[in-house]
C-alpha cells in the first residue's frame, strides 16, 4: 500500500490558490484512475483507490497546511504504513512556475505543511514532489503570493505541471524513487513574458 499526500487548504476561499497544487494532484490522480468519491476521515479527505494491482490511499488534510502532520500521523499509524511509501506533493514557490522537484529526503524548505508531516514523522526521510508556483513580485508577503489564485496566463503551465506530477507520482508507484526522479525533476523554460508584477 503507498499512501500520497496532496497539501492544501480546505474549504472554496482557498480553491484554485498557489498553495492547493498539492490536491489539484490528487484530483487528477482521481480523475485518471476512475477513483471514488473521498471520504472524511483521520482529518483528510481520504480515497482507498487501486492502481496496477496496487491500493493506493490518497488524502488530503483538512487541517489547514500547518497542522498537515497530524493528519498523516493518524493514516500512516492506522495503515501500518511504511514512510518509504508515503510521498507528499506541495507548492514551492523557489521553483519556477511549472517545475518539478522530486527528492526522497531533504529539509522542508519553508513549507510549511511539510514541515508539520516531517515534524511527526521525526525524519527528513520523506519522499516529496514539490510542484513549483513561482516567486512573489516584489513588496508582496509570501503568505499573501501563496494564498492568490494563479493567474489565467499561468493555467496552461500550472495545468501541464500537475498533470507531469500525477504521472511522476505513478512511475514512483510502479518503479520507484529513483526512476520517478529522472522522470519527473526536467527543466523548465523561462516564461516569455513573467507579468507578476501585475498581480
């Protein structure tokens, strides 16, 4: 059994926000594998789904990003879940908009969902894919950049992104971490024409 963790806020306000990548994820997740409706339990909206002969849990915590961990915390000791099966996708805005990073350890790097999830499994040693939104225009708060909703311009990227990280998530399922990285962490373009200042 793997378990993905997609990190967002719940609720409409936040939908289609810089920080919802992560559930926009396991939406298309969702969507691909003809998965049920989630249901609400261990403070996430939980989907048992099966992928290639593989159950895969898919969740996303209802406990606003910073109380992230205490969700999972309460999957991964239901499920008997190994952390070598658990991966998390999230927004990290030192990535360009549309990049990918996949690593199986590493710091939280300011996330701070993820940080709350590494904080309860007392280890770094957590797969992560982290799906880039960008940097703030300048004199923009960082909370204020990740609580916005993307840009119409921004959508065909975003879109193509989550759609490389659901893949990215499947190789990792079927083949593992390491071919999952090489698929998943390719450079990205510069934007043409990167209008954030209008913001």
């Amino acid at each position: 059994m793997k378990l993905v963790v997609g990190l967002g806020n719940p609720g409409s306000t936040y939908d289609g926000t810089r920080h919802n990548v992560g559930f926009e994820v396991l939406g298309e997740l969702a969507l691909r594998w003809h998965a049920p409706r989630p249901k609400l339990r261990f403070e996430a909206n939980l989907v048992e789904a099966n992928w290639q002969g593989e159950k895969v849990l898919l969740a996303a915590p209802q406990t606003y990003m910073n109380l992230s961990g205490r969700s999972v915390q309460q999957i991964v000791r239901f499920y008997q879940i190994p952390l070598e099966d658990v991966l998390v996708t999230c927004d990290d805005m030192n990535l360009k908009l549309g990049q990918l990073r996949l690593r199986a350890t590493g710091s939280a790097g300011g996330q701070k969902g993820l940080s709350s999830i590494l904080q309860v499994c007392g280890t770094e040693s957590v797969a992560r894919l982290r799906i880039g939104v960008g940097r703030p225009p300048e004199k923009m708060a960082a909370t204020d950049y990740v609580l916005a909703r993307f840009r119409k311009d921004e959508l065909p990227e975003l879109d193509a992104s989550v759609v490389r990280a659901a893949t990215g998530i499947e190789i990792w399922i079927r083949d593992g971490i390491s071919a999952a990285m090489n698929a998943a962490n390719l450079s990205v373009p510069d934007r043409k024409d990167d209008s954030r200042e209008t913001l």
